[in-house]
C-alpha cells in the first residue's frame, strides 16, 4: 500500500514526499476501510504509528525507500522510492 501511494506521489509530480503526508495518507485509507468497525482517536494514532514502522523498515531493510531530505522530526524528513530497486514485481 504503501508502494502505491508512493506512485500516486510520483504521478502527480512529486518525487518527493514528506513522511507525514504519506503516514495521513496511509491512516486514511486504513481506517476509512476499518470504517464499519468505528474508528477512535487512539486506533487513528496507532495505524499512524504502524505506518511511520513500516516505513522505517522499508527505509533500513529493505531499501525499497530512500531519505532525500532528513530533518529533525523523524516525520518531516523527505522520502522517495529508490530508484535503484525494480518495483514492477510489487504492484
């Protein structure tokens, strides 16, 4: 999901994106699928959380996302697929 939301980015122009509009994206749509099942302030944060985890790990292991701009705030930093990792298999 998280792929695709990346492309979405990149088809509008934009290489790169801020990590917390990725992470409001990603929540988004989780809990807007979860929607049936009623969403609270705390369920939002934690899909928030999972989302910045698993974007964290596809930066450190798997190399599929790649830091273009850090900054202080882990979530202010700027990221972009990596170029260098054929995505075609992960649609």
């Amino acid at each position: 999901m998280i792929i695709n939301c990346m492309k979405e980015f990149e088809r509008s122009g934009t290489e790169s994106v801020q990590q917390s509009d990725i992470i409001t994206r990603m929540s988004s749509k989780i809990e807007l699928e979860n929607a049936e099942r009623g969403t609270s302030i705390e369920k939002a944060v934690e899909t928030s959380r999972k989302v910045a985890n698993v974007i964290q790990y596809m930066i450190h292991k798997e190399n599929i996302l790649m830091v273009t701009q850090d900054a202080k705030t882990k979530n202010e930093r700027y990221i972009s697929l990596n170029i260098n990792v054929d995505l075609s298999s992960m649609d």
